[in-house]
C-alpha cells in the first residue's frame, strides 16, 4: 500500500494537530447529532427539574442540557451549547455554539442543530434531527432516526485521551520521512 507523504506530515507537531476523535476528546457519532456507529450507540436520559442529561455510550458524553429558560451561553464548546424544551410528548433540544473545530458533514460554525425526541411506544424513542447551516447548505436537512429500548448495560467506551499510541506511531513515521528527505 502506497501512502502519501502528506498524510503523515499534517501530524508531525503537536496532538492540537489531530483530529479530535484521535485525541478523544469528540466523536462526532456521539454527537450531537447522535449518529449511529457499529457499536456503543446505547442512551441514557437522566431528568431533573432544570435538566436533562443525555448520556451517551459512545465517548463515554454526558451531554447537560438545561431545559429551564436559561437563555443559550455564548460560548462556544465542543458540541455546542444545547437548550431544551418540552412541546408535547417531544423533548426539543437547540444546539448553536460549535467551535471551529467540530463540524457535522462540513458544518462550520454557523451550525445550528434542532432534536426532537419523541417516545412512539413503550419500547421505541424517536430521534428526529435537523440541521442548519447557510454558509455551507442552501437549506436545512433533517434526519430520522428509531432507537429501541434494551436492557444491556452501558459499556465504558475505551478510548484514552490523546490515542497515544495512535500519535506515537504517526509522528514516527513523520520522522522516519524526514531522515529519508535529507
């Protein structure tokens, strides 16, 4: 297999360079939007007065989101800055404030992300997103998505922060192709 000398030398500096799914520090299946991956896709919701959290398998998240009438921060985060609200049997869950850093299918930070949750029946939640972004799409698109309940456990996502092991061997590699340029 033929690599290209370029893909190892976007990584020969520091771990800032890495995606943030190598460092563990954001995967975009975990979200939000929660997209689903081969495994670790298990939910948890956890409600309080003011609250909401969403925990997430995948990356070990737990999302908070404030569901009083907290106006949104403007700061901006990893997985942006999320408010929720009731309308009906829908828990609805507005997210803006992505950093430059994170992005959905290209997004930038004029995302804008909109979740409905809805339980349809005892055993099925229905996970309805849309996503906004008029610097990138000319309109928004939404997502519909069936989560089922079950009764296996949440497992602990085994990711280390940084991936060291990942960056050890990538930025030898890069060294590797310096000392064979001289």
């Amino acid at each position: 297999m033929t690599v290209a000398r370029d893909t190892f030398h976007r990584f020969e500096s520091a771990t800032e360079d890495y995606p943030l799914n190598a460092r563990c520090i954001w995967w975009q299946n975990a979200g939000p939007p929660m997209i689903p991956s081969p495994y670790n896709n298990n939910l948890q919701f956890v409600e309080t007065r003011t609250e909401t959290v969403i925990l997430n398998e995948n990356i070990h998240d737990a999302r908070v989101v404030p569901t009083d009438v907290r106006p949104h921060s403007p700061v901006r985060r990893w997985a942006g800055d999320s408010r929720g609200h009731w309308d009906g049997d829908a828990l609805v869950v507005d997210t803006i404030n992505f950093t430059d850093k994170t992005t959905v299918r290209g997004s930038d930070t004029n995302l804008h992300l909109v979740e409905h949750f809805t339980r349809i029946d005892q055993d099925t939640l229905e996970y309805r997103y849309t996503v906004e972004d008029p610097t990138v799409w000319a309109r928004p698109w939404s997502v519909l998505l069936l989560m089922h309940r079950t009764n296996d456990p949440i497992i602990e996502f085994s990711c280390h922060e940084g991936n060291f092991h990942n960056m050890e061997g990538m930025l030898n590699v890069a060294r590797f192709e310096e000392q064979a340029d001289k």
